[in-house]
C-alpha cells in the first residue's frame, strides 16, 4: 500500500486500532498546523442509491439525519480515542459529543492518514474556540466512489456560557474503515485550510 498524504478505515483488531492510534499521535507531534480561515457551509450532500457511496455521522449530531454505513467498506464508523491534556505545540484530543445546540460546519487545518493493510484512520486537526461555547458534535464522512468528504460539525453545550475568545487547536480520530483497492482522495469540508491527501490500498 502507498500512501500520499491520504488515509483509509480500520477493521481489524483492538490491538490494530490502538497502534494506528499511537502513530497519529506520535505524528501530531512533528508539528503544527496554521489556524483555519473562518468556518463556512458545505455544498457536499451524501449521494443515495449507489452502492459504491456511503455516508456517515461519526458520533451523531444535530445537524442532519445519519446516513447509511456500507458495511462493506464500514466507512463513517467512529474511533474512541481517550482524550488527552496537550503539551507543548499539540493539538487537544477530542471526542464527538453529540447533541450540542446551535450546530455549525468547521473547517479542518490538517489531515494526518495512517494505513494498515485497507484498514485506514485519519486524524484531523482543526482551530476552535474553548468550552462550552465551542464542542465537537459530530464529523460527518461522506463517500462518493473514491472521493470522501469529511466534515466536522461543533456547537454550544451552553448558548447562554461567556467564553474566553482564545484559539485553540483541537484534534479528533476519525476511523473510514477497510476499503476496497483503489486510490482514494480524502478532502475536508468547510473553509479550512486542509489539503486534501490521496491513499492508494493494494
């Protein structure tokens, strides 16, 4: 399998997921992304009725019905990463915590792959405001053939909360599953500053 600058899904052991785990996160280190241009709408929409398209809210979220999981391909399929306090110059594990008010599109700053066979987990790093005024409701993977959109979905855990206006660099493991061979183009939604990475599975 080649990679470039792209990811797939995991679905094999818990010993697998844990190892791709530890390597996004190892990764994140090397460095850090530049802040994300100011959140925007996505025009993209889940195709329906091709069975080589899936869609998926990963963690849930008030922002639209979930659509349907491929099982053959388990794309949209969420990965529990514990969160973590950051140190230095790191971004801030965060899980999806579906059901926050007010829910709105971000863009993402960086897509880091990591690959294991078809199995592919991609970690996406984006820049936020601090809680509650600004939580992880849900990332939204849609698949269009070879093309998968992702895109991160926050909101309020409280509209009535007075936040600190500080940047924040945040990130979450989104898991695509185990996909057939082919190459892939992973892209972020929203007005971010992510470039899309390409994965090829063997």
């Amino acid at each position: 399998m080649v990679v470039s600058r792209g990811m797939t899904h995991p679905t094999g052991s818990r010993p697998v997921v844990l190892g791709l785990l530890a390597v996004l996160l190892v990764g994140a280190c090397s460095g850090a992304a530049a802040p994300a241009s100011s959140p925007g709408p996505s025009d993209g929409n889940p195709s329906a009725g091709d069975p080589s398209t899936g869609s998926g809210d990963v963690g849930g979220g008030s922002s639209g019905a979930p659509g349907q999981t491929d099982p053959d391909t388990s794309v949209g399929a969420p990965v529990d990463p514990v969160p973590v306090d950051p140190g230095v110059g790191q971004a801030k594990l965060v899980m999806p915590r579906p059901g926050q008010l007010n829910p709105r599109e971000v863009g993402a700053a960086l897509l880091e792959p990591a690959v294991d066979g078809r199995h592919v987990l991609i970690r996406v790093t984006w820049w936020s405001g601090v809680e509650p005024c600004n939580v992880l409701d849900s990332v939204k993977v849609d698949r269009s053939g070879t093309d998968i959109l992702i895109q991160l979905i926050e909101g309020s855990s409280d509209l009535n909360a007075m936040c600190i206006e500080l940047a924040q660099q945040k990130a979450t493991i989104v898991d695509l599953g185990e996909l057939e061979p082919g190459t892939y183009t992973i892209s972020a939604g929203g007005q971010g500053d992510a470039v899309a990475v390409t994965v090829t599975v063997a």
